[in-house]
C-alpha cells in the first residue's frame, strides 16, 4: 500500500552537469525507447538516488501499513474474516521485503533502509500515522487505500527500473485479492444495520483526508518531476492520480449511500475533473515530520521489534555470512 | 476552504499487543546493532511440470535451509507452484550484460581451463531485457568461465542472450520429494484469491431495498 510523491522535497538537477553527456543521452534514448534500466547498467547518480528514496519509501509504506490492520486480526468478526485479514497482512509484508530486495540493487542494504526507518530518516506513507480505532477503519483501509495504491503501482509497474516493475507486477496481482475483501467487508457493513452502517460512516469521514493526502501534495505546490517523469520514474502526477482515484470510487462509495465528508466533491462536466475541497496541507507537513497522532507508536512497534529480535540475530550471526548486493 | 482535521494530535497507542509491549515508549530510537546483514540467495520457481524454472528474486538468510523456506512464504503464497530452489548470490556467475542486437555470449572473456573436476551446472538466460532470467538447460565444466563457454555452444546459437547465468549444481539446494507436500494445499487457500470476494447479490439486494424504502 503506498501513494507516491508524499514528500515536498525538491531534487537538485545540478549533479546532471557531472554526467558524461554521451551515456546520458544513451540512457534516456534507452527509456524513450521503452527498455528497462537494470542494476549493472549506466544510470545518472540522480536516478539512482530517486529510485532508492521512492522503493524504500514504498518498502517502509508496506511494513508500516501493516501496522493497523494487524491490530484488527484477533478481533475480526469472525474466522473467514480473521484469515483473510491475516493473509493481507502476510501480503504487506511480504511486499515490503520484495521492494527491500528491488531497492537494495541499487545499492543500498537493507540494514540501512530500516536503520533510517528506524530512526526517522526515511518517510513512508503518511496515511498511516492516522489510528484505526474500529474495524470499519480497518475495512476502509483494506479497499479504499489499497484501491489508492493500486492506481499508484499500476502506474508504477510501466517504470523505467526492472527490478522494481517485477516486483510491482507481483504486488499488483495480490493487491487484487486486497481490494476485493476490503469491498466485500464494506457492503456488508453498509447492508447491515444502522449502527454498522453509522460505523462505516464514521471512518469515512476520519479517513478521507488523509485519503486526500495519500497521492501527494497537489501539482500546484509539488517540487517539480519533469525530469522523473521524462525517466519513467514517476509515470503520472499526483493530481492525475487523485482524480484517478475519485473517478473509479467516489461512484461506489455513493452507490452505498455514503456520505463523503466533501460539500465542494463534484465531477465537473467542462474539464472533466474533479473539483474538492483543497487539503490541509500544513496537517500533511506536519504529520509527514512526525507530528502526527500514531507515528511515534508505529516507529516505536518497529524499534521494539528491532530490539526484542536481537538475541535471535546474535544467535544467526557465522563468519561464513556475506552480505552480496542482489542480482537482479 | 481546508478540511478540518479531528484528531490531529499524539495519542497514547490503541494496539492492544503495543500497550503490553515491555519497554513500550521507554526506549530512546537508536540505530540498531549491525546483526541482521544475512546472506542474500537467489531464488528460482518453477510454476507447473514441464515448464522451465524462472528467477524470482532474493531472500535474506542465516543459511541456506531458511533461505529455502523463506523463499517458499515469499514467493509461492498463491499461484501454483511445483518446485524451487535456491543458492547463496555469490555463488551464481554472471556473464556482462548487453543490449541491441549483441549477445552477451559475444563478450565473454577467453576460456580458461579449469583444474579441478568437472561438474555440473544450471544455465540461465536473460533473452527480454526487463523481465526474468528463464532456465535453458545444464552444462558440465570444471569451472565457471569453462561452464559459460560450454553454454554458448550447446544454447547460443543464433539467438541473442542478454545475460547468462551459471551456478554450480552443487551449491543449490533443490526442492526433494517430501518438500513437494509444501504446496499441495495451495488450491485450497481460496481466501487469498479475488475470485472468493463475491458480494454482487448482496449489492445489487441492497440497492433493491433503498429503490423501494424511498
């Protein structure tokens, strides 16, 4: 589960002087070309930097994402519900070490990616450091996030970087099982009762603005990607994948009779879009920089799980281990 | 107009396995202690009988017995799966990769011979670039420089390979008889497929009710 673009970070394009300019234009008549990049090929400092920084956000997004809905496994309605929920979850972090693996080709270790998780320095998906309080919370994350998410790695999965297209095409393929339980889980909360009804109802309306956030701050104020686009490192902008997004399930949320908590949310018949109501911005800034109401507790489960495993990796260690970058 | 926000504050966790955490909110976030840098071994899947084994990617393991297992949770959840296998990343040779119409054979260095016995070995080619390095068949070679150049004349003919990958048969630690048990109850597992999610009658009852309740 993860939306790209969630940082306001901008990237420097000066390091391009550096690059010898005949392998540069090779690379990108490469990707014009539509081929893939792999690890061993020639690849400007810039993309690998972007690459490294978008498949560990997205690894840490996974792991994390994890996080609030496997709290809801042991209190699932029932046991169809609870071993579904439990193969989500298996699924999340499944994907995390297969995004760990396409990111660390690029040559960072994965030790370093959860050193930084750890500590901070690397960001993941905003929209978990929002708590899943009941289990509509958790069903809206199972369909409408993972929908989001899938608008993004579908995008994603057409990059320039063949390692991260394999992975992406796996994770896309499980990610429909995902999306399919979450709506399942939501028509039957919205053809149950009043009271599951009101339920769903009141997660819809905690959760649709960090929906909002979920694709990244708006084209308008976003640093700028024409240089990541012209890669194939990012396929589509934030913006394109918002309205991506509301054009699929804004229809299905109000074919249940939900209310989205949005008095300015209308397709407009001249361009096309749709129109809402700008998000808070500053919340999505204040949150993505730790301020938010559970990412001190998610780092913590992480930091806590880091040290209660300790002993086992002590126990593991051998001189015959050697830590070799991946293949492919 | 900005959306207002209702719980933008820090909250005390609500996970209830976090609150019976020991040292939960005590511990200061440090980097953690350098242990975890395991091994990575490559693994490779072969999806139905008959069908070549394929690259799938790597695990991170102790050994090459958890390497083995891990690959089977990571990769072989769902979809079918009959056999895999894997070996230590460091022990696959790897030929230079190409592009265009040259192959990869083309550029490998002059054969050495090698000094010790001969022996087996798996050859892997790499015939799209993007997509997954595919199984063509096995070589015998007394090392791995003789074992790429057996390759190129028993699979290289008249096709351009982009990659070649050989691995030691013996440093691959392969699906026996009694792990095929691993996967028989894959067909079972229909939670994990979309297929199992049908909820259209449900809808389209509740769209009838709200059509007559107004």
């Amino acid at each position: 589960m993860y939306g790209g673009g969630n940082t306001f970070e901008g990237i420097k394009t000066d390091s391009l002087a550096q690059e010898d300019p005949q392998k540069l234009a090779e690379f990108e008549a490469r990707i014009a070309r539509g081929e893939k990049i792999e690890p061993t090929d020639w690849m400007p400092e810039l993309y690998r930097k972007q690459l490294v920084r978008m498949i560990e956000q997205h690894a840490h997004s996974e792991i994390i994402g994890a996080l609030p809905e496997g709290t809801w496994i042991t209190r699932a309605p029932g046991f169809k519900r609870k071993l579904s929920l439990m193969a989500k979850v298996q699924d999340e972090v499944g994907h995390a070490q297969l995004l760990y693996s396409a990111a660390e080709t690029l040559g960072k270790s994965r030790e370093q990616m959860i050193d930084d998780l750890i500590t901070g320095k690397s960001k993941y998906s905003n929209i978990f450091n929002y708590p899943a309080f009941t289990w509509a919370d958790s069903c809206f994350i199972s369909w409408l996030v993972d929908a989001g998410a899938i608008v993004n790695q579908l995008a994603n999965a057409k990059g320039s970087y063949g390692p991260y297209c394999r992975a992406l095409d796996r994770i896309c393929a499980e990610e429909s099982f995902h999306l399919k339980y979450g709506h399942h889980c939501v028509i039957y909360l919205a053809s149950g009762t009043e009271k599951q009804r009101q339920m769903f109802q009141e997660a819809l309306n905690r959760w649709w603005p960090p929906m909002m956030h979920f694709f990244g701050p708006s084209d308008k104020i976003s640093a700028h990607t024409e240089v990541l686009m012209r890669w194939k490192v990012k396929m589509s902008t934030n913006d394109d994948q918002r309205n991506q997004f509301l054009d699929m399930y804004v229809p299905k949320i109000w074919e249940l009779g939900f209310t989205i908590p949005d008095p300015n949310l209308k397709k407009n018949p001249e361009t096309g879009r749709w129109d809402y109501t700008e998000p808070d911005w500053e919340e999505f800034k204040r949150v993505i920089n730790g301020d938010g109401p559970c990412n001190k507790e998610r780092l913590e489960v992480r930091r806590v799980a880091e040290e209660r495993g300790q002993w086992v990796r002590e126990a593991l260690k051998s001189p015959s281990l050697r830590y070799v970058t991946p293949l492919a | 107009m900005l959306l207002n926000r209702s719980i933008a504050f820090m909250m005390k966790p609500i996970d209830p396995r976090v609150n019976r955490l020991p040292g939960f909110g005590q511990g200061s976030i440090q980097p953690k202690a350098p242990l975890d840098q395991l091994g990575t071994y490559e693994v490779f899947v072969q999806a139905k009988e008959g069908k070549p084994f394929q690259h799938e990617g790597i695990v991170h393991a102790s050994d090459i017995e958890l390497a083995y297992i891990l690959a089977k949770e990571t990769f072989t959840r769902r979809f079918t799966c009959v056999s895999l296998y894997v070996t230590e990343t460091r022990d696959v040779y790897v030929s230079p990769l190409t592009d265009g119409q040259t192959s990869s054979y083309e550029l490998l260095p002059p054969a050495t011979a090698g000094n010790g016995p001969t022996e087996a070995y798996e050859v892997y080619h790499l015939v799209k670039r993007g997509k997954q390095h595919v199984h063509v068949g096995e070589v015998m070679a007394s090392s791995p420089q003789e074992a790429m150049h057996s390759a190129k004349e028993k699979f290289g003919a008249g096709k351009v390979v982009y990659n070649v990958w050989v691995i030691r048969k013996s440093n691959i630690r392969y699906t026996n008889e009694a792990d095929k048990d691993l996967w028989l109850t894959l067909p079972e597992k229909k939670y994990r497929d979309a297929a199992d999610y049908k909820a259209g009658d449900k809808l389209t009852a509740f769209l009838e009710r709200v059509k007559h309740s107004v």
